[in-house]
C-alpha cells in the first residue's frame, strides 16, 4: 500500500516574512531548505498578489506529498501525518484554497537580544526590519476570505518574529482580526514589555489568546546572559499580571517555557529555580520545555542523555505538581 503524507500547514498555512510569504515558520529539521519553504516574494502592498499562484504552488506540493514525496524542507518535520488510500479521513480539503493558518513575521524589531533568537541571522544580515505595512494585506485577507473562518472557525493567528507587543499597531493587529470573527492567537513574547491588550484578550471568554512566555532562567543573572538585557524582574512581574488575567479565562492560556541551552542554563539548580519561581511564586498553571534550535541543528539532533533526563525530570515535576506541561518542537521529536 502506498504511503501518504501531509501538512495541514503546507495545504493552509501562511508565514508572512519581511520578504516573502512562506509555508510556515518551521524548517527546522531540515536547516540547509529552509529557503526552499518559500512561496512568493513580497514586501508590502505594492507587490499585488497572485492568489491563483500561492494556491498553485501548495496544490502542487500537497499532490506531490499525497503520493510520497516529502518537500526537502519539510523532511523529518513532526508536523507530517501519514495515512493511506484505506484511512478513513483523505484530507481532500487540504487542496481547497484558502488560508486558516498566519504567522505574522514582517518585523523582527526586538528589546532582546537572545542568544538563540530566530531572527539572528536574519539581523545580521539586513539588522532591524521594521516591516511594512501590513493592514492591506491582513484587509486583503479577511475581505476575500482568503483566511477563511468558515472553512474553518479555529483559524488561528500567531505572532512568529521578533517582538511583537513591542510593534506600534499590535493592539490594532488583534482588533482587526477580532472584528474579522476570529477567535484564537498564538502570542510568542519574551514579557520585557507589557501589554494590557494581551492582559484584556487572556481574561476574555469569547477570544482566545495563548501567551507563550521563553522564560529560560530561574535567576537573574542566567536571564542576563541568555538575552543580554537585564529585565528578568520586570519579566517575572508581567508574567504574574498575565497569570492572574488568564485565572479569570483559562489559566493554562498563559504558557513559561524553559529552552535548554547547554552549557548555559542546563543545571539542575537553575531548573529547580525556574520551577519553584513559576509555580510557587508566579502561580502559571502551563510550563513547556525545549532546547534550543541552534545547538540542536549543529549537534544534528543527537541530545546527551544529562539533557533528556532534565527534560524528563521538567516534565515529572509538573505531572506531580498538576502542571499542564508540553515539550516544544525539538524536545518533541525525541519522543522521550
Ligand atoms: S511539514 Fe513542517 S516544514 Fe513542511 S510545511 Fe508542514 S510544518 Fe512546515
């Protein structure tokens, strides 16, 4: 029987980069192709967009991977589901075009300056990108129902590239895509900065917001040497003003990672004290763990075994403290 694969990712989703619409944001199994999970080139609203040309490509690409065939960049991706002629869901929608899936990563401005940051090579090269204006395009979107709440109501919207309660319209970002009928964002923040709409929206009932929150240290100075900037207290500040919001809604909507660097952060005092901080003290309901992708790209993903265990001991620790807890993309493929 023939093997078949797919991403709902591929088939729906959107990464809009200060360049260029991609897939999505991942790639990171394959580093080397992640150029290739590109679709077309664009830099703001002057660059008219060829829609019939975005889905051509992911049609092409979705039929090429329901017949075998894994896209290089996508290879070793955890987001891949296999199936069969004989399973009973055959994904048929995965070719009707529309979009249910955004990451917003047309800016990379930023208040950090981590070690590990997605966008460093991205900074280094073109430094700061500011971004263009991105509300013809978001306007664009939701008029032609191109990102389509009917196909499919948990449409989500994610923020996926530098900081983004730090960009000046981020609270109109939210309300554009509220008043568009959409019900679920993802927030990737690092707390430097506070935002009261991010507080609002993780205390309402009707919308949904995760705020993921890289944390990373359990003291000061481990945060100062991981994102080069000394604001681990008015982190952990926010972080407890965006757990008390999201007590009022869903308390696991507030989510503190702790990305494992090794040789940087990877002791078992400083997880111990990342641990107590965050459930003792800061009261969050949702802990993730990780290690962090640059070390796990150089290292072709062979983690030691000291490192798994403290995944494992992370994870231990929040079932027995009745933590909702998840590893994160590169903790996640090692199936631990
Ligand atoms: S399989 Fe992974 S890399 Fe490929 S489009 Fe899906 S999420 Fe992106």
């Amino acid at each position: 029987m023939t093997k078949m694969y797919r991403c709902r990712y591929l088939a729906h989703g959107l990464y809009i980069h200060y360049d260029c619409f991609r897939h999505c944001h991942l790639s990171i199994h394959s580093p080397g192709e992640r150029n290739n999970n590109f679709i077309v080139p664009y830099k703001g609203k002057k660059d008219k967009i060829n829609w019939d040309e975005v889905f051509g490509i992911k049609n092409k690409l979705v039929k090429e991977m329901r017949n075998g065939k894994i896209p290089p960049f996508c290879k070793g991706c955890h987001w891949i589901e296999e199936f069969d002629e004989t399973s009973s869901e055959q994904f048929l929608s995965d070719f009707d075009n529309y979009i249910d899936m955004i990451w917003i990563g047309h800016s990379n401005e930023c208040n950090a300056n981590c070690i590990y940051c997605f966008s460093y090579k991205e900074i280094e090269k073109h430094k700061t990108v500011k971004g263009y204006d991105i509300f013809p395009l978001f306007k664009e979107l939701i008029d032609k129902k191109i990102y389509n709440l009917e196909k499919n109501p948990y449409a989500h919207v994610s923020f996926a590239m530098g900081e983004p309660t730090i960009l000046k319209k981020f609270d109109d970002i939210i309300k554009i895509f509220v008043k568009g009928g959409n019900k679920y964002f993802a927030l990737y923040t690092n707390g430097i900065h506070f935002s009261k709409m991010t507080e609002e929206v993780l205390a309402r009932k009707d919308v949904e917001i995760k705020v993921i929150i890289s944390l990373d240290a359990g003291s000061r100075e481990v945060f100062k040497r991981i994102k080069k900037v000394d604001k681990f207290k008015d982190v952990c500040k926010n972080i407890k003003k965006y757990a008390l919001a999201a007590r009022k809604s869903v308390p696991s909507h507030l989510g503190v990672k702790y990305i494992i660097i090794p040789k940087v952060n990877d002791t078992k005092e400083e997880i111990d004290k990342w641990l107590n901080l965050c459930i003792n003290e800061l009261e969050v309901k949702y802990l993730i763990a990780d290690i962090e992708e640059k070390w796990f790209v150089h290292n072709n993903g062979e983690v030691p075994e000291y490192v798994k265990d403290q995944l494992r001991y992370i994870r231990q620790r929040c079932i027995d403290e009745d933590i909702e807890f998840e590893f994160f993309d590169r903790a996640l493929v090692l199936n631990l």
